[in-house]
C-alpha cells in the first residue's frame, strides 16, 4: 500500500470513529430516538411514527405539564419497551379523577388533545394521587386503552429518559409538537416537606 494510500485510508477510518462517537454521544447525552409503539397517545401520536427525545433541556428548566415524556414505567423489566405518556402532574401535585375529568390542586383542567369522546375513569378504582418528590404522574391521550400513572402510580424521575419534542417521521407528519398550558392551576404544594 502505498503512503497515500495509507494516508487515506487511516484519515477515512479517524472521519468514521469520530462521526460514530459524536453519535454515541448525541444519544447517550442530548437526544434519542424513538419509535412509537402503542396506541395510548392517539390522536398527538400515531404507531409506527418516530420521534426525537430531548435528553438535555429537561436538566436545565425541568418537566413541565403537557409535556410528552419517554419513561421505562415502574416495575418494568429491563429491556422492556419505554413508554410514551403526557405529564399531567408534577411533584406536590394532588391529581384526582371526578367525573371523567381530571382535577389538579383543585381545579379541573381542560384537555383538548384526549381522545375524542373519551372520558378520564379510575382503573384500578383508585381515584386520587399525591405526586411525591421526584417524580410525573402521567396519562396516555387514548384513555381507554391506556396502561399509564392510573395503573403503576407516579413514574420516578430516574425512569424518565427524556421530553418528546419533534415527531420526524414519516416525512408528511413531521411536526415540532406544541406543549398545552395551564396558566390557571394553582402550583402545587410542597412534597414530603419540600
């Protein structure tokens, strides 16, 4: 080989192992991937569409509620599909279903992005929650075929791997998903004496 050839080669192979390792950094530390594999965020999300998680801003200003999250739920095995959830509550939040409308801290919030027709109902007949420190009390938008913070209660913080903020595939959907307010709620009150 000659040492251009060498020259070449060796520059080609440094230019691959470093756009792997930014890569590797990209998802380990700012952003990953995911494939939506359930129904329960239909209609915001649809199966078989991707999107981008954020890793990196919810370290700096935290969740917010109406955030879409990815999350390993509670009790999961390891290797288990995440999950994709909206937050609807935050720590120090009291999270109660009356009606088929969920109430924070009080008062009911409106949720345009739920499932048409569909109503809030406790599952396991519990019908109210206190979201501890450190951690998200989450809901599905298809609420009848949800598996979410109904089920396995608030979702610690440690599970939560990042906040769904882009939707790229397919092509025709791409969309940067907006995050709903409730400018109106009361904050919630201190959790476990924080």
């Amino acid at each position: 080989m000659t040492p251009r050839a060498r020259g070449w080669l060796l520059a080609t192979v440094a230019t691959l192992v470093l756009a792997l390792l930014i890569v590797v950094v990209v998802e380990a530390f700012v952003a990953q991937p995911y494939r939506v594999e359930q129904v329960s965020m239909e209609p915001a999300l649809q199966p078989g569409e991707y999107v981008l998680a954020d890793k990196l801003s919810p370290h700096l200003d935290g969740y917010q509620r109406g955030d879409i999250v990815v999350f390993v739920p509670p009790g999961a095995a390891p290797g288990s599909t995440p999950f994709i959830k909206r937050v609807i509550g935050l720590p120090g939040d009291t999270i109660a279903l009356r009606n088929g409308h969920v109430v924070i801290n009080g008062q009911e919030i409106s949720e345009p992005y739920v499932y048409a027709g569909q109503a809030t109902e406790p599952v396991t007949g519990q019908d109210h929650w206190v979201v501890p420190s450190g951690a998200l009390f989450v809901l599905g938008d298809h609420r009848e075929l949800d598996n979410d913070s109904r089920i396995f209660g608030p979702v610690p913080l440690a599970n939560v791997i990042g906040r769904v903020w882009l939707r790229y595939w397919p092509l025709t959907a791409i969309q940067a998903l907006p995050r709903p307010s409730h400018p109106h709620l009361a904050p919630p009150a201190p959790a476990n004496g924080g």
